[in-house]
C-alpha cells in the first residue's frame, strides 16, 4: 500500500492560481516594470468578474480553485479523467475527450494534472489553436503537460494573451530557456505549494493513515497505482 500526501496543497496553490490570474487581469506585471522605470502610466484594466475559469484536473487542488473562482463571480469548466455528478462550485463538468468545449470558452485555462503517460504533452500546438486570443494558460500541475517548444511558438505569435508557469521538465529552469525573454509569460520556481504549514498538514495526514492502518480500515490518500496518483 502506497499513500501520499494529498490535501496539503489546495489552499497555498490556489492563492497561488489566483495571484498569476490578477497579475495579468490588473495588469501588475505592468504597472511593477513601470514602477522601476519610474513610469506613470494609467490605463483602464477589465475585471475578473464574469470571466470564464476551465480547470483541467479537479481533484483536491481544482475543487478549491473552483470554489475562490466562484466568490470571484467567475463561471467554471471543469475537465476530469471520469465525471460523476455534479462538482460543486463547478458550473459544467466534461471529461477529457471533451476537452475542446473548455478550451474553446475559458479565459483563463488552469492544468492541475498530474504526470502520466496520459497527460506527457497534452497540450501542443493543437489545444492552443483552440484556445482564446485573450486566454492565459496557467500551470500548477507538471511541466511535461506541456510540450514546450509549442506553447513557446503559440506565446510567440500571440496565439493565446499570455502564460503563468510554475512548474518546468527541467528544474531549475535553465537560463538558455526562451521563456524567460518572454513579455507575456509570468514564472516562478515551483513554489505555488510552498507553505509555511506544509510539515503541519503532511503529518497530520500520516497520523490519520497510520491510525487507520492499524485499525485494519482503508487508507486516506492510497496511490492507485494503475493510473501513477
């Protein structure tokens, strides 16, 4: 039996999701390179309420970002491996064959995948041509979700608005790596699960599973092995 430490990240990864999508809806990245520059520069920014927020993966992470989203006043598209029911706080749920309905009509399109066979380049050049001129794609999930040399070429060409990448197939990001001259793309160091509380909340979780391991009864947070999470 192989257990993880699932439930630690939705809080800190959602404020996490939630900064990168303000940054570029308020245009902060902006207004702190103007701020270096000494540049006043006033122009008028849209709002987060009423955009449409597709999550690709809800699972612990994509249930939280969906709840804030929705206290946002945002609409949300959900994507899982298999759909049964109703998600709350998701306005509309497809599985993954059904991809396209989400990418088609979400602003913003937040990956909360894991690394498998399934998901290694699941977003190419493909998912961006579908995607909306003014969407930004943000990744919280794993950096081989994405196949690079694309999302690089569809950031290039104004294909999508802009990306917000915290996670890399290679860590540290190396400096060669076109992202980084990038105007549109916001990166950190794989840091949206950072927490001051992250010892706290992964013990807690191993004393749980021990408690019921000894008692005979199954696991909190088993691997299935079969699909890698």
């Amino acid at each position: 039996i192989l257990t993880n430490s699932r439930g630690i990240h939705p809080i800190p990864i959602t404020e996490h999701v939630f900064s990168a999508i303000l940054c570029f809806q308020r245009r902060f990245r902006e207004h702190i390179l103007n701020q270096t520059k000494k540049e006043w520069k006033y122009d008028r920014s849209d709002e987060l309420f009423g955009k449409t927020i597709g999550i690709v993966g809800v699972g612990e992470i994509g249930k939280r970002v969906a709840e804030i989203g929705k206290a946002f006043g945002c609409y949300i598209i959900g994507v899982k491996r298999t759909v049964e029911g109703k998600i709350n706080n998701v306005d509309e749920s497809y599985s993954v064959k059904d991809i396209d309905k989400l990418l088609k009509r979400s602003d913003y399109v937040v990956l909360c995948l894991p690394s498998t066979e399934k998901t290694e380049n699941m977003f190419d050049m493909s998912k961006f041509k579908l995607m909306k001129k003014n969407s930004v794609l943000v990744n919280i999930g794993r950096g081989d979700a994405i196949k690079d040399e694309d999302l690089i070429l569809a950031l290039k060409n104004k294909m999508i608005f802009g990306a917000a990448l915290d996670v890399f197939r290679k860590e540290p990001l190396p400096k060669e790596s076109p992202y980084y001259s990038l105007d549109n793309v916001l990166i950190t160091p794989h840091h949206s699960g950072s927490t001051l509380k992250y010892d706290e909340r992964s013990v807690k979780i191993f004393c749980e599973n021990l408690k019921l391991f000894l008692e005979g009864k199954k696991l909190k947070t088993e691997v299935n092995k079969e699909e890698g999470y």
